[in-house]
C-alpha cells in the first residue's frame, strides 16, 4: 500500500498526480520492470510488494562484477522503453483518416535510483509515476 503523507494536505493537484501514477502504473502492468498498481483509492494505491528494497541501497551495499551492473542497466533500460512504448498498436477511432494508430507514450519525468525497487528475487522495477505526462504522438 502506497500513501502519501497523513501531513500532506489534500489538494486536486496532489490527487491528480496520485492519479497519474496508479494510471501510469496500471497501463504498464504487463512489464516485467515496472511496479504494477492493481487499485487506487483516493490518495493510496495498491502495489506489487517490493521486498529487495531501493536499488540504490542494493547496489551500494554489495560488490559486483562490471557484466552484473550491466545487466541490471539492460533490465533498466528495457523498462524505459516498455514505459515510452506504452500503447503501441492501438486503434483510435478519433485519428483522422490515413492514421492507422495512435501511438500513446509516458515520459516518467523522475527516473532516478530513489524510483528503482528491488523485487524479492533482485529484478529492478521502475516505479513512482506521480510526475509522469501522458502523450500521445501523431
């Protein structure tokens, strides 16, 4: 369960970015390097649990091998793309004709390694989507 601070005080803005994030996260729940969200209400979501921790903890606490960081960045960089490719393929009957699809995509806005969790068998996620912008191309 993700909350914001019980401090924060409610505003439409803040609620709206909550809702950027639990939307983000949903459309990406077929990833397996971003945090899936299977409920939102109000100012909390429900979330795939992370038990490895903060990636940046992890990766400071341990030693590894420059072909392991490697991997890791790889997995990173894969969900990056799964995040900027979200949508791809589909029909939208608004598109003027000629326009076969839309191509919908979410620039995070926050990719940084507070953002990256640990799953319980140490697969980095992307997770924290509460600044990301939704687009659409053309």
């Amino acid at each position: 369960l993700k909350t914001l601070r019980w401090k924060k005080p409610y505003s439409e803005q803040v609620f709206e970015l909550q809702r950027i994030d639990a939307l983000a996260s949903e459309r990406l729940a077929g990833s397996p390097h971003v945090i899936n969200t299977y409920g939102l209400c109000g100012m909390s979501t429900f979330n795939d649990f992370a038990g490895g921790g903060n990636f940046e903890t992890y990766v400071k606490e341990n030693d590894f091998t420059p072909e392991e960081l490697l991997v890791f960045a790889r997995n990173i960089s894969v969900g990056v793309a799964d995040v900027h490719e979200i949508n791809v393929g589909v029909i939208d009957p608004d598109d003027p004709p000629g326009v076969p699809k839309n191509i919908g995509t979410i620039v995070h806005h926050d990719l940084r390694h507070h953002n990256l969790l640990l799953t319980d068998d140490h697969r980095v996620m992307i997770s924290d989507f509460n600044t990301a912008q939704l687009l659409k191309w053309n």
